[in-house]
C-alpha cells in the first residue's frame, strides 16, 4: 500500500430499508458520507457579487455558460517578477466562490498556493488553466495532521495564457474536516512561481485485476480483508453459471473505457501476475460502506503501485431492479473504471455519463456505459470549472501506443445509455443513490 493512505477515496454508499422497497440512501461514487434522509445533496454553487471576484449573482444556475464566465470576469492578481503574490479575500455568503487571474504560466513553472483562513474559516481551493479546465484540488494540507488549510503545489504541464485560482468555503462535513468555520469570512492567499521545474513525463500504467480471491487487502486506514473470489452467484441466484461471462463483460468494458491511453489491463482469469511496479484491482467480497474503495486521487499518476477493492457482491443490494447479467456487470465495471480513475490522478465528476461521476441512482450505473469525457467536478472537489478527463488521462499515462494500428469506434470515445423502459413501463422505482454530504481530499505532497 501506498506512503500516504489518507488519501484514499471510496465509491461509498449507505443503505436502509424501506416497506416495499431496499432504498439505498447514501449509494455514492467515490465518496464516504453520512446516511442523508430524503436524498439530501449538496447546497447550489452560487457566485459572488463582492468586488474581489468579479463573478455573478449567487442567483446564477450551474450550468456550463455560467461556470465559463466566471473566470472571465476573475479578479486579476498576476504573480509579479519576484514570482509571488499575497492578497486577501472574503467570502459575502456561504456559497460564494471567488475566482482570480493570476497571470500567464508556462510550462515547467511550479505554481505554488497556500491559503489560510481567518478565525478558523475553512475553505477549499482550485487551479485551473486557461481552458477552465482543473489542475488541482485540495481541501486540506494534511487532515491526519490537523493542516486544514487548502495546499497546492503543482509543476504546470502546459503553456497558458491565464491561471486561475478559485476559493471557496469548504461544502465537506465528513472525510473533511467538521472543524473551522463554515460561514462567510475572510482569507488570504499566498501564490508563488518557480520556474524551469522538470515536468513529469506520463507513465504507463500496469492493472492487475484480481477475480480469484486469497489476497490480503488494506486500503487506507481502513481494516485488512480476505479476499473472496468473485462469483456471479454471490450477487444472485438468477446469475447461477455465468461467473466466467460476467468477467469476461467487466474485462471488456473496462478495456473499452481505456483503450485510448497507455494503460495495461491483465486479469487473473487470463493472464499471468505481472512483475514490477503495477496497480491492483479486487473484485469481490461485500462491504456495508462503500461500493468500491481506493487508494487516493494520485495527481498526475505519481504512483505506479497502488490498490482498490470494487465490491461486487454489494450488486445483490440492485435486485428489487431485476437487473440482467449484463447490466451487473456493467455496474460493477463502472465501479472499476471509476476507483481506477482515482488511481491514475481524476476527481469526481457530477456528470453522469462521466467515469468519474458520484451517481444519482442504481439505474444510472446499470444502464449507462459511461467514459471519460471533459465535464464539471463534483461540487465537494470544487462548485465551478471542468475537469477534462481524456486531456489528464493523456498527460498522466499517455495515449495508446498501438492506437493508430486498430479502428476506433466513436462508442469508445462516448458514454452509452442503455436505459431499460420496461422498468417504466412496469413502474418498478429507482433505487437512490445520495449526493455527496462531503469528501475529504487527499492530502497534497508536492509533485
């Protein structure tokens, strides 16, 4: 297991039962939370109407358009030529978001954010490029260590015209830090520019999902488990002999959702264990918690050797949904692709055809064939911008390097619906999954 198991980061869900129905009231992608009565979600991202940022009303919806236009109207604050800036900030409203400019950045400078809020005011920050697109994310320096405080400290891979930093208040009331203050207040940034860093060039990523059971397996902070072998009849008699062609669909998936970047998946069905430094993936076992569970969010793919547990037997929690041998395994490739994602540097996302989305409900990862698209980050990684997941998958592993040999299809590049309408027509109900209460982010270690 990896230096820094803090960092970890589950597909996490909480369950409780209803007369005529098992309502999972808390099911969620990536992401521990509290059992949240009627599906409650996370407060709206409104913007701020204060001097210092520049952005809209916090009547402004969340939608793409409006997003975008608040890092057009950011506050400028270039790091100058001694390559720092200090300013404050103030937050007029729990949700308010304030975005600044800080300036061009080229490739190879190391930009460097350290915000301390006043009276104990917790907040999260962002980096972002000049596409809206995220950098980074932090929510605290070190949580185990009490550094609640937002760090960043990351070596840009790219020329841009604008770098963006966006604070908040932190919206996390569980892997985050409950302590500080969660209100308006005020903060202040210290941003820094080190130039001529080297930049990590992408590096191939070696999986190795385990389906036989036997390993020992501790993720985080979280107790050591026995791994049992995955089996399709663990998650339902109706699955009796199909062990072999559910592994088969889940490799499959999984194998299309990577297919564009450099990323090795072997399988234990197929292929022999791999020597050197490679990720693990379990399928198997049951957990009351979580969905699947991994590592940490390993920014820019630091780590080669890491670990995640995708929970298969939890599927049998979906059966009031009737759901086929196909649509299970493509809930739990969903799953995989998703703690994996985790493992090769990506955030949560809130679109649900994304990879890395927190999801809605039972349907929407048995019926969508998500994949890695650029779309808007879960609002506890940070309430506005985008995370592009193909453009980091590309800088943190690489592309394919067999690409240009095979076809590619459009379907490998899109999220697919396979929405089932006898479900409709049959007025069998959803199963909800809850919005994040709140995660908490990895710590940040410099690149």
């Amino acid at each position: 297991m990896h230096s820094h198991p803090n960092r970890m980061t589950p597909f996490a869900r909480r369950f409780s039962h209803c007369v005529a129905l098992t309502t999972l009231a808390g099911l969620l992608v990536g992401c521990e939370v509290s059992v949240l009565p009627g599906g409650a979600g996370i407060a709206g991202a409104g913007t701020s109407t204060s001097t210092n940022t520049g952005s809209t009303s916090p009547d402004s919806s969340n939608s793409n358009s409006s997003r975008s236009s608040m890092f057009s109207t950011a506050s400028v604050r270039v790091i100058t030529e001694s390559n720092v800036v200090t300013f404050d900030g103030k937050f007029n409203y729990l949700d308010d978001i304030n975005v600044f400019d800080l300036g061009p950045a080229d490739t190879g400078d190391r930009i460097t954010i350290e915000i301390a809020g006043h009276g104990g005011l917790n907040t999260v920050a962002a980096l972002f490029n000049g596409n809206d697109d995220l950098i980074d994310a932090s929510d605290d320096r070190s949580y185990y260590g009490g550094l609640l405080d937002p760090y960043i400290s990351r070596v840009i891979r790219h020329d841009t015209d604008h770098l963006y930093l966006g604070v908040a208040i932190s919206s996390s009331k569980h892997f985050a830090s409950n302590e500080g203050r969660f209100a308006p207040g005020t903060y202040t940034v210290t941003a820094r520019r080190q130039p001529n860093s080297e930049v990590q060039a992408p590096r191939s990523q070696v999986v190795w999902m385990d389906f036989e059971g036997g390993a020992s397996v501790q993720i985080g902070l979280e107790p050591s488990v026995s791994m049992r072998a995955f089996s399709a009849e663990s998650i339902s008699g109706r699955h009796d002999g199909k062990t072999s062609y559910m592994i088969d669909l889940i490799i499959d998936h999984m194998k299309k959702d990577f297919a564009n970047y450099d990323v090795t998946l072997l399988d234990s069905r197929h292929h022999e264990k791999p020597t050197g430094q490679y990720t693990k993936l379990y399928f198997g076992n049951y957990n009351s918690a979580y969905l699947g569970l991994a590592d940490n969010v390993d920014t820019g793919n630091a780590y080669l050797d890491q670990e995640a547990i995708i929970y298969t037997e939890d599927m049998a929690m979906f059966e009031n949904l009737f759901p086929s041998t196909e649509e299970v395994a493509l809930a739990i490739a969903n799953v995989g692709s998703h703690e994996l994602g985790h493992l090769l540097g990506l955030e949560h996302s809130s679109d649900p055809n994304d990879c890395m989305a927190t999801a809605a409900s039972a349907r929407q990862i048995l019926e969508t064939d998500a994949a890695f698209i650029r779309s808007a980050p879960q609002t506890d990684v940070f309430p506005t911008g985008f995370q592009n997941g193909p453009q980091l998958l590309m800088w943190n592993v690489g592309i394919n390097p067999n690409l240009e040999a095979r076809v590619v299809r459009m379907d490998e590049w899109l999220p697919v619906s396979h929405k089932a309408e006898w479900r409709d027509r049959e007025g069998i109900p959803d199963i909800e999954i809850s919005l994040c209460g709140g995660c908490r982010h990895h710590d940040h270690d410099e690149d």
